[in-house]
C-alpha cells in the first residue's frame, strides 16, 4: 500500500478472520484479511457478491450479527485502539462518531416513520453535546453540505418524500454529522440511476476532501473505483487475492481473477461487438473451498501446485501490487 | 377536513355491512330461536290469548316489515322492552355496559401490553434463552383451555383450597377497593389466556421489522437498545399491531365478556346476552346484534385513521 511518510494509519486490520455457523457446518467468510488506511485514503473493496467484502466492513463497525457470526482472530485497530472484543456500550459510542457507514439502499435504510430532520438531529444529540437547537443548526448546516437545495425545508421531510438521490445524500450527511474519522460506503451509488451515481460520488470525494476522512468503498463498479480510489482491494472467497494502487491494478493486473474481472467489463467504442468475455465456472461454495488457491477451479493458468497450496500475498515483481498467485501475469 | 370526509365516505360504506350482518342475524333469531309465546302464557290458553300475546310480540307481522322496524330502531337507538323482564332494552343495556367494560378494560389493556414487552424482548433476544424460555411459556398459555384456566383460578385464589383472597363470584362494587377485589382475577384469568397469543403473534411482527435495513442503520450509528426498539421496531410495527388491538375489540366486547361473566357470575353485557339467546329475548338480541355492527364499522374507521396517524407514507382515499 502507498503508505504517507510520516503518518499513523487511521485504521489497520490485521489478520481478521471471521466464521459463521450455519446449519450445514461452520463458513469462513473472512479469512486472514489485513489492510491499512491512512486519513484522506480512499481504499475500495472489489469482488464477487459473497466474497465478504460486506462482512469486513461490518466488523468494522462491530455490526457482524453474532451469533451466527464471530470474529474468530484478529484486530481492527481504530485510532490506535483495537475495537475487536469492546463491549456494546463502548461499540455504540464508536459507532456513528469514529466510523460511519452508507449503505446500499437509499430507499429502506431511512426510518421511514420519522423526518430526515429528526434523525440527522438524532445521531449529533447522541455523539455530541449540542443542545437541542444546536444539533438542528448543525443538521440544517449538513444537508446544506452535502448538496441538498432548500435543507431547512427538507428537514420537516419524510423520507418518502425525497429521490433516490436525496435519500442517500440525507445518508452521507448523516454519517458526516459527526466527522468520523473513517467512512465506509457499501455500495452507495448501486440503487441509484447513472447520473445521480455520478454527482453522488462526485460529492463524496468532495466531502472526503472536506473533512479528511479515510474511506472505503465497497463495490461492484470498478469504473467508480477507477475515478475515486488511491488504493484497490480485490477479494475472492473471504481472501484478498490483490491489493495495490488502482493506477496500476487497471492497467497491469497481476492476479488472474483481477484480469478476468477487468475483462468482463463491457466497452462500449469497440469497433466490432464482440462477445463479452466471462470468468468460465462458478464462485465455489464457502463449505466446500478447492485443497489450494480458491480460484485454481476457474483459473485457466493453474496447475498441481495451485491445486495444493495456498498462495500467501506477495509483492508482485516489478509492481507495488501485492498477490496470492504463484504465476501472477506479469511474471510469467 | 380530510378526516371528516374520509370518515363520512367510510360510514357510508359501511352501511351495507350493517344491513348485511342484521338482516343474517334477524333471519336466524325469527325462523330458528325459540317462540316466546307460550312461555308467557298460562296453562291451557284461549286462540284469543295466543292470538294477543304474538301481535304484541310482534309475531303476527309479515318478516320483512319486522326487519325494516329494526332497522328503524337501530337509526333511532330505541330498542323497546324486553320480553323476559319488561324492562325497556335501553336501560338494561345502560346498566350492565359499564359493568361489562370494567370487567373486560384491564384484562384487554394489559394482556396486549403484557404481550408487547414480552415480544420486544423475545425479539431482541432472538434465539437466545430468554426468547425460547418466553415463547416456551406463551405455547403452554395457548394451550390451556380457558375453562381450566378460570376454574384453576378461581381454586387458587378464591377458595379455602387455595389462598381465599378474592371474592369468586358476583359483582358488588360501590368503591375502588370492591371494584378491585372483583376484577382481579377475572383479569388474571383474561390476561393468561390472551398472552400466549398477543407474544406470539407480536413477536413475530417484531422479528420481521429488526430484519429490516433502516433498523441497521440504526445501529450503524450507536443506538443504545431501548431506542432502537421504541423509535426503529416498535414505531414501524405498528400497523400491524394496530390491527390486531383494534380488531379484537368489538370480539372481546361481546364474546370475551360472555365467557368471564358467566363463569364469575358479573351482571353485564355477556350475560344479559347470553339469557337473550336462551330465553329468545328478540329485543335485547336485535340491540346487541345491531349495536356490534355498528361499532365494527366504527373499529374500521378508526383503525384507517389511526393508520395514518402512525406512518406518515398512508394516505386517506
């Protein structure tokens, strides 16, 4: 990772390994994930429905539903402190202070029987001192920044009552209201329409400018990563499979799996349409992983090796990248 | 002025229902209940005599115009006498629904909120030992019959067998301290019965609604349990809780008072009913059975309104 000389990280997660149990046996979901994030980062998460990309950032915020879950190992250390195992009072005051998170559905993720105003006053009251009056200044001040036109008349506002767009602006500011030191956005731009996608995202580098914060971004759309992330994640399977800084990842991709996702992307000026290319096969089952690399099933490269063994992330030669691939593209 | 209109256009409807619900029931109490006639007449009566006493009854007169005489009644709330005692039906009913409702208030009130903090906690516990210890103790509730459950309270509480505190049968209430020494068990028995089902049904209602994406980003942001129950599960759940309360009103009014009145011997609406359907008392049937409609139709409409009271995304059309 492209670490800031001088800088303590914001956030670092070693070694996280998280477990579910389910009827037909115990789910790795996560499984020895570690990163590092600096204030003003943009870090983005990127894989296939399933891979635990969503169930890491939930840790993060202490919200993995236990049971079934738990956070079998590991540390997430906030500031300096390590939040895995602190006790749901503790949990709460970090919660919506320290660390925010959008999620992916404008539509339902609002209290739909209480005005935008009233739960934006909600969440400063609880996180801060401000008097009643103060928190709805403070809320009126929020929808302002986030770009919402007339904000004190939206404030009497039912979340029915706003757009898409709206809503999920009415979410940013919320998780702003408190200026966490790390915003997670889990898919935040996935129920919108192309060109409110867009100006949302576009507000959102603003405002991580604005209050530099670190960000994770969590999703599907790796041309969204492309404009706003320093730093990309892929994940297959509960692993990280490549890390390294979006620039290169796009253009030299090292792990097969980052290649094949890259390829699957439709590019709309090609001269002749042509059949989009797929990664052949399906994500393999969380309770019954391959014996070695868990893309070696779908991997048109691998061998008995990569049958056997697991790969352990690794710098790439010639690249910044990190990869869990024994013949990563570029080395061959 | 929506309300009122919403009101208006809603009782207007239900005008059908009412005249559906008493046109069955009238149906039913004239052709299949029992013939007062010669219950009121002596032994070895005159064609004259039984002649008299079906015109004064009523008997004599074709069905239909009977039908349209009720429902002139029910416009004008005037039932006339009872055929048992004489007594005008008014007066009766005037005497024993108060009775009724101080008997069946604190049973009804209790069991649905009773019913609600033991859902919320099952539900915020899911699956934990506190949920299955609740809802273990809500099947056992289901599955006992009432009429154990009132003569196993009556045994406990109101006799030398048990703890002898409360009175077990009668109503004979001039303070608050014999009013609450005959309603207590009632109630008990009342609350006992319908907790099971109030638990399970609002827990279920409660689950549902903790699933739900606004309630974890409620939790996103830090909100300390109470809060999150009341403000994010409670408030967007009651809809539905709503229309179980509202709905077993106009039923735990008339049946639930029938049961308790009888077996506790209380002067109310449910016995007065439940003499009228033995003895063929028309006039006190024909006032229960009309005035149930209309407060059924009533229930609907406030229920609607009480709807758009508690989400703001319902609409009155």
């Amino acid at each position: 990772m492209t670490a800031p000389v001088g800088k303590k990280p914001v956030l670092t997660v070693k070694e996280l390994v998280i477990e579910f149990q389910t009827e037909r046996g115990v789910v790795r979901a996560v499984d020895g994930v570690s990163f590092e994030l600096y204030a003003g980062q943009t870090l983005g998460i990127v894989g296939e429905s399933g891979c635990g990309k969503t169930v890491t950032c939930l840790a993060l915020l202490g919200l993995v539903p236990t049971p079934p879950g738990r956070i079998v190992s590991g540390s997430i250390e906030l500031n300096g402190r390590n939040i895995v195992g602190l006790g749901d009072r503790e949990m709460r005051n970090i919660r919506g202070r320290d660390i925010s998170m959008i999620f992916q559905e404008p539509m339902t993720a609002l209290n739909p029987v209480f005005t935008v105003g009233n739960q934006l006053c909600e969440v400063i009251r609880r996180h801060t001192d401000a008097t009643r009056r103060q928190a709805h200044a403070q809320a009126v001040e929020m929808l302002a920044v986030v770009g919402i036109p007339a904000p004190a008349k939206r404030m009497g506002d039912y979340p029915h009552q706003l757009s898409g767009g709206m809503r999920q602006r009415v979410m940013i500011a919320m998780a702003l209201s408190c200026n966490p030191s790390v915003l997670v956005a889990d898919e935040p731009t996935t129920a919108l329409d192309v060109t409110t996608q867009a100006q949302v995202i576009e507000q959102m580098v603003l405002l991580q400018e604005q209050f530099d914060m670190a960000v994770i971004l969590i999703t599907h759309d790796l041309g969204v990563v492309a404009e706003t992330c320093e730093d990309v994640m892929v994940m297959y399977c509960g692993q990280v499979i490549e890390q390294a800084p979006a620039s290169g990842l796009f253009t030299r991709p090292s792990h097969p799996y980052t290649a094949g996702l890259l390829a699957s992307i439709p590019r709309i000026r090609r001269e002749r349409l042509q059949e989009l290319p797929v990664i052949r096969g399906m994500v393999p089952d969380l309770l019954s992983l391959p014996m070695g690399c868990r893309f070696s099933t779908r991997c048109e490269y691998a061998d008995q090796r990569c049958q056997a063994q697991i790969p352990s992330l690794r710098t790439a030669t010639g690249t910044d990248a990190a990869v869990a691939c024994f013949k990563p593209l570029g080395e061959a | 002025m929506e309300i009122l209109q919403f009101a208006l256009r809603k009782i207007i409807g239900g005008i059908p229902l009412i005249l559906g619900v008493t046109f069955i029931s009238f149906l039913l109490m004239v052709y299949y209940g029992p013939d007062k006639t010669y219950e009121l007449l002596g032994k070895n009566p005159t064609a004259e005599q039984i002649e008299s006493v079906r015109a004064e009854l009523g008997y004599d007169q074709p069905f239909l115009q009977r039908y349209v005489t009720y429902l002139r009644e029910i416009v004008t709330l005037d039932f006339g006498n009872s055929f048992s005692s004489g007594e005008r039906v008014n007066s009766i009913l005037k005497r024993t629904m108060p009775i009724s409702l101080a008997v069946i208030t604190p049973g009804f009130i209790l069991g649905n909120l009773l019913g609600l903090v033991l859902a919320l906690v099952a539900a915020y516990h899911r699956s934990g030992w506190i949920d299955k210890a609740i809802m273990g103790f809500s099947v056992v509730g289901m599955s006992i019959s009432f009429l154990i459950v009132v003569i196993a309270f009556q045994l406990i509480f109101c006799s030398s067998y048990g703890l002898n505190w409360f009175p077990s049968r009668g109503w004979d209430v001039y303070s608050l301290s014999d009013y609450l020494r005959f309603v207590t068990v009632p109630t008990m028995a009342t609350i006992f019965v319908a907790l099971g089902y109030n638990t399970r049904f609002y827990r279920a209602v409660i689950v549902e609604e903790m699933g739900r994406d606004h309630v974890r980003t409620a939790r996103a942001f830090g909100t300390p349990p109470a809060q999150l129950l009341y403000r994010s599960v409670l408030k967007n759940s009651l809809i539905p809780i709503i229309t179980r309360i509202m709905f077993s009103i106009p039923l735990v009014v008339i049946s639930g008072s029938l049961i308790i009145e009888t077996y506790f011997g209380i002067p109310g609406v449910g016995k007065v009913t439940y003499d009228a359907i033995t003895q063929g008392d028309q006039p006190i049937l024909k006032a229960v059975v009309g005035l149930t409609a209309v407060l059924f139709v009533l229930t609907l409409l406030i229920t609607d309104i009480l709807y758009r009271v508690v989400d703001p995304r319902v609409s009155l059309k």
